[in-house]
C-alpha cells in the first residue's frame, strides 16, 4: 500500500500522464473474466467471513504463510478495479430490476445489492485474513502501514505536512479499537478537507470544521469525475436496462437480456428486432451510441463504451484519461447526459462512506461511528467476535479512503 484515497487527490498522483489509458483498454479489462487463481483467494476470503467456532481452524492450517506472501498485496489491491474506483460501494444499476423490487424497502435506504453484500463480505474476509496472517507470524500490523502512508510518505513524497494518524495498538481490546479508529478518520478528514480548500493543513482551524457528509469534501483536481447528469437516464436505459424493449430478440434468446451487450456478443442486426421497435434503434443511431458497420450489423459506439461505464459504476475518473476521451465527456457534459464532480470521492463511494459511519444520509446506516461514540448496547466482552467483525469492517471501510 504505497498511497492513500486522501493522497490520490493530489494532481502530481492522479493526472500522471503514464497512468492513463484509454477508454476502450479501460472498458476491456474492466470486462476480462477473473482467473481461477482470483476466485481461489476469494473463495479463501469468503470462508474467513464468519467461521463456526467449533469448526474454524487456526490461521496457520487456512492457507501457508508462503502463499499469502505471495498473493497478499494482490489481494489487497483487488479492492480497486481496472479503471481507478473501489469495489466495494453499491451501484444504483447493478440488480436487475425484478431483485430490486421484491421485498420491503424503506424510503431513504441504503440500496445494499446483493452484489455489495457479496463484495463487502469478500473485502472484510480479505482484511481478516491479512490481519491474522500478521498477527501469527509476528510481523508488522497493517495499522502500522496506514500509519506510514500518512504520517512519512505525505511528507517525503509530497512535502505535506499535518497528516497524521494515531491507530490501535495490538494489544488494544476490538472494543476500544472501534472506538480509537473514528475519529482517527474523521480527524484525517478534516485535514484533507482543509488542504482542498485552504492549500495547507492549519490545525488551530481544525474545531471549526464539521463535516456532515463526505460528499462535501472536495478534490485537489478540477473536474476529477463525470458522474450521470439529468438526461442520462434517457440516453442510457434504451442500451443498459434490462427493462428496455431492445433487450431481448427472438434471433438472440442466449443472448444477455440488455442490448448493448447483445451488440458485443452478437452480429445483431436491425431486421432482427420488430417493426415496433425501429424507432427506439433510430433513436440510438441518432443520439450516436449505435452505429451500422457496412455488413448491416449494429455495434456500440466510444460514447455507448462512456455511458456504460458510468451506468455499472456510477463514475468515471476522467481526470486519468486521454485527451480524447476527455473532449467526448465534456460533449456529453454539454448535452446534459453527464456532470463533472469536483468530490474527492464520486457519489457510490461518498454514500457507501456515510452508510458505514454515520446517520446522516440513510435510515439503515450502518452508522459504526456513532455506535461506539454513543454506547448504545451492552458490552460483555470487549474482544467478543461483534466487535472484531465490526473493526474488520472499520479496516475494509477504510480501504475506500485509501
């Protein structure tokens, strides 16, 4: 973990002409297939979620410590995907929408998928993992390596003073731990919130900050993302929902029930879709995301490729890409389809943030934060297997800051 979230607002990190790429590499790999040796490390993961205490084995029979040397920053660093944006948030389109209707649903919920569950177990095992593998074979603590990222490399690398972190020791009770690690985060907030906007961190200013959600904290980079703007929804849906009446054809029942995907994976043609449904594919090829190839086959254009990475995961860090594919974004600014965001976190990775910390967003926050500043249950015992749980979740939350 060379780097931190808050350290990867500076420009001199994320605008770095040798870290981009462009649209179409980006779109490609965010869609090449996990290896059998990724899904292994998930499956190892995904069993450390939450043992049986009859059957759990100790850390060193789960996996050689040779095997997690290996693969142990691999793992960590999966938390990231291909295109720069953490894992781990809820996106609003990634269930279909017959799943994300069936149940009871509170107004004002955290939309927790079944995909962000998934992904949020699988983070919180690897962090499990990693913190045993340390614990039992007497190295370092990973607190140690947040710490230094903060504390020296700022400072070293980017000559920024005022960023600094006090977490746990080891020999700290899960229960005190979960309440040390709060304001940590809240205090490194702040001084981030404060470097955006005054160039350097002043702590006499430190009590005059409050910091209601962390939508508010801003990024060092000028429009940083394109997130969806108010016609988005219009231009996108006849290509990414399955719910559109281009998802499914007759000549393409394999096929995945949403038409841009159909267009990839097949040699999809206009004759194969009902006269009714003509209007909606001129549409498409008016608006420019569907283009007609000389043998008759229909194939989705670079603008469709930006429309749905911002459809899967809610933002694009178009600070990172070429000059190219900037000047398309910002045409789709101007049409209304996208809006910059000037936020040190896009708006999946600011909600994701306030459901785990606080209350201010969702009525079925997590909210670990207030529960340990509060104190509002019991406590038996402060090493019980809940407080351990939620300061795995507090190490897994805190990867999206990093």
């Amino acid at each position: 973990m060379k780097t931190t979230r808050f350290l990867a607002g500076l420009p001199l990190l994320f605008c770095h002409g040798s870290s981009q790429r462009s649209l179409g590499e980006r779109v490609r790999r965010s869609e090449q297939p996990r290896t059998s040796k990724q899904d292994a490390y998930r499956t190892i993961a995904r069993s450390r979620v939450a043992p049986s205490r009859k059957s759990q084995p100790t850390p060193s029979h789960t996996v050689s410590i040779e095997f997690v040397k290996n693969i142990m920053f691999s793992l960590y660093f999966d938390f990231v995907d291909s295109t720069g944006l953490p894992r781990i948030p809820a996106h609003k389109h990634e269930q279909s929408t017959l799943l994300s209707a069936i149940g009871l649903h509170a107004i004002g919920e955290y939309p927790a998928s079944i995909q962000f569950q998934q992904r949020n177990q699988i983070a919180v095992g690897v962090i499990n993992l990693y913190r045993l593998f340390l614990e039992n074979t007497g190295q370092n603590r990973l607190e140690s390596a947040i710490e230094w990222a903060f504390s020296d490399y700022a400072k070293s690398e980017f000559g920024i003073d005022g960023f600094t972190i006090s977490l746990p020791t080891r020999e700290t009770s899960y229960l005190d731990k979960c309440k040390a690690i709060g304001p940590e985060i809240e205090r490194i907030t702040k001084a981030f919130l404060l470097l955006s906007s005054k160039g350097e961190i002043d702590e006499d200013y430190f009590t005059c900050i409050s910091i209601k959600s962390f939508a508010d904290v801003k990024s060092l980079v000028r429009h940083k993302y394109v997130e969806a703007g108010p016609q988005f929804e219009e231009h996108a849906s006849l290509l990414f929902s399955d719910q559109s009446c281009l998802a499914f054809s007759e000549n393409h029942k394999n096929a995945k029930q949403q038409f841009c995907a159909m267009t990839v994976e097949e040699t999809a043609k206009r004759e194969d879709f009902p006269n009714i449904y003509q209007p909606a594919i001129d549409k498409l090829l008016e608006d420019g995301t569907l283009e007609i190839n000389e043998g008759g086959v229909l194939r989705p254009t670079k603008k469709a490729a930006i429309l749905k990475l911002v459809w899967e995961k809610g933002a694009i860090e178009i600070c990172r890409y070429r000059n190219q594919d900037k000047a398309l974004a910002n045409d789709l600014v101007d049409l209304g389809w996208l809006v910059y965001s000037d936020s040190l976190f896009t708006s999946d990775e600011s909600a994701y943030l306030n459901y785990m910390f606080n209350n201010a967003e969702f009525c079925n926050s997590l909210a670990l934060r207030s529960k340990y500043d509060h104190g509002t249950f019991k406590v038996n015992d402060p090493n019980a297997e809940e407080y351990a749980s939620d300061y795995d979740n507090l190490q897994a939350y805190s990867s999206v800051l990093c």
